[in-house]
C-alpha cells in the first residue's frame, strides 16, 4: 500500500483519538468527535477514513471497558467520518458539520441509553427518552464546546503549517 498524504493525516489523527480517550478529561470534554469528523476531511472519505479511527477506538474501548450500547456510539462517529467527507476540503463547512454531527451523536447515543442501558435507567415510553435527553444535556454541552475547540485548533494549526490565512475556505484538504 503506497503511503499518502492524507493517509499519514488519518493515521495521526487516529493516535490522537487514543491519547484522548487515555488522559484524563471531564466528562464528554474531549477532542474525538472532531478528529473523526476531521478523519473524513482530511483523507477525502477513503476506506481508511473509517478503518483506522474506529479501530482506535475500539482499541482504547477494549482497554477501558466494552458497554453495551456500542453499536449506537460507533455508528453516529463513522456518520462524522462521512461528514467529513462532505465538507470537500473546505474549512467554512465543517463547523456547521460539527454542529450537525455533534447533534447526531447525542440523539443517537442518548437514544441507546435509554433504550439499552443497563440497569434500565428511564421509562420506556416518549417521557422516558426525554427524560434521557434532558439528563444528558450537561454532557451534550461539553460535546459541542469542546468539538468547536478542538476543531479551531485543528484549522490553526494548519493555518500555520500551510501558511494560508486562517479564513481561507479551502486550504489544507484539497482534493
């Protein structure tokens, strides 16, 4: 397999999702949705874009501990990855995206605690996956925080390494 540019994007971005998951954090303060979302941008959707985040995470999941909702947390981060994809190597897109998908991710995993979670922590009726919603919006905050943090951050640095002007729409991804 010939080694690309944005090949060796994804793989350091999949390392850092482990070094996330691994030092300390408060709770749902953490870079992973935006380097997932990040993962589809910079390496333009190819397979790897999907393979190497997730098994990153399945990584530190297997080392931290498998739950039982999981397929509801991976499949709202693998839609991140397509996202990604979508923003077409443009910068004034994936805020918006981060938006949309940091909105799926809460609606979906919440949606497995709710329903899966065990022990059954809420009624199993429309009250009841409220209920979840409203509890997790404290959660749902930090999600969104620190996916705009961690996404400002990634478009300054490469600002920087490229050289281009920070409100640059399309630098750093093209295709």
């Amino acid at each position: 397999m010939k080694i690309t540019k944005p090949f060796t994007f994804v793989a350091l971005l999949s390392c850092l999702i482990v070094w996330a998951r691994w030092i300390p954090h408060e709770s749902n303060f953490s870079p992973v949705l935006a380097l997932f979302l990040l993962s589809g941008f910079l390496g333009h959707g190819r397979w790897f874009s999907f393979v190497l985040p997730a098994s990153a995470l399945m990584l530190t999941d297997l080392y931290l501990g498998l739950y039982s909702n999981l397929a509801l947390t991976y499949l709202p981060l693998l839609l991140l990855v397509s996202l990604g994809h979508l923003a077409q190597g443009k910068w004034s897109h994936i805020y918006s995206l981060g938006l949309i998908g940091a909105t799926a991710f809460f609606l979906v995993s919440n949606f497995g605690v709710w329903r899966f979670g065990q022990p059954a922590l809420y009624p199993y009726t429309f009250s009841g996956l409220m209920e979840c919603y409203a509890m997790a919006l404290p959660f749902f905050r930090a999600t969104l925080v620190s996916t705009f943090v961690s996404l400002t951050s990634a478009h300054a640095l490469f600002a920087l390494a490229t050289r281009n002007s920070f409100l640059s729409a399309d630098f750093g991804a093209k295709r």
